[in-house]
C-alpha cells in the first residue's frame, strides 16, 4: 500500500462522512466515522479484489463494529449495499433495465470516481454492464442528480 493509496482511502472517507447524511443513510451498528470508513475501504481496495468474503471477514476482526443479530461481515455487505443502491435510485433508470448487482457496482464506482476526480478503470467480461453504466452515470450528470434539494 502507497502513501498515494492512503491519501485517496482519507479523501474518499472524508467525502462519505459527509454525504451520508445527506443520502439520510442510517448507520445503525456502527458509528459515522466506521460506516464512511467501509464505504471508502470498499471503493479503495474491496472493489479490486474477487474473493470478498474473505477480505470482509479480515476487516471485521479489525473494526470495532458492535455485535448485532447478524455477523459483522454480513453487516459490512449490508452497509455497502444499502449505499450503492441509495446512490443508483438517484439515477434515472428505465423501466426495462435490470438492477443488477454489476451495474449497481458499476454505478456506483464511477458516481464516485467521477465526484472525487479518481481515475477508474472498469474491466469485466462482454455483457457485465459497463457501457451501460457508461450511458447512464453520463445521461444522469447531464440531468442533475439532486440529493436533499442540493444538486451533485
């Protein structure tokens, strides 16, 4: 891990930390800081990696996050989730698109990368939604996605 890598991991945390309230995300289990934490954890070195569940269960035995009725790496998948699909219901999706998890994913990293200037690369195999989320990240931008009345 570079210094570059952590630099990026606190800019992307500090910008969870304050869009999340504005997303009216609940961070139930944990605190703000832990909730931006993961999402940026997530962006910065989770989206990269294959086996998750494994990297999941890792972060876990590192965060203080308090027990619940489900696992902690559950909770984790969870928090992510809930981000990446408040964030894609801002989009303007039609109707005949599924919602699949490769194009949240994908939605999701290039609404981000494109707000914090950081570059990104999308590669997957034919069909796993990556110039579909290309057309829709632009058509959305064009439009104005508004959180809480403030533009984004």
């Amino acid at each position: 891990v570079s210094l570059r890598d952590v630099e990026r991991t606190v800019q992307v945390m500090l910008w969870f930390y304050k869009l999340i309230p504005k997303l009216h995300l609940d961070p139930t289990g944990m605190s703000l800081i832990t909730y931006s934490l993961i999402l940026s954890i997530a962006v910065c070195y989770r989206a990269k990696l294959r086996d998750r569940a494994k990297f999941d269960s890792y972060l876990t035995s590192s965060l203080v996050v308090p027990l619940s009725t489900i696992t902690r790496s559950s909770l984790i998948q969870i928090k992510i989730d809930e981000c990446q699909t408040r964030i894609v219901d801002l989009m303007r999706i039609e109707a005949h698109i599924a919602r699949n998890s490769a194009l949240t994913e994908n939605l999701f990293m290039m609404f981000v990368c494109i707000q914090l200037k950081i570059p990104l690369f999308i590669v997957g195999k034919p069909g796993s939604s990556k110039s579909l989320a290309r057309s829709i990240i632009n058509h959305s931008f064009n439009e104005g996605l508004c959180v809480g009345g403030h533009r984004i």
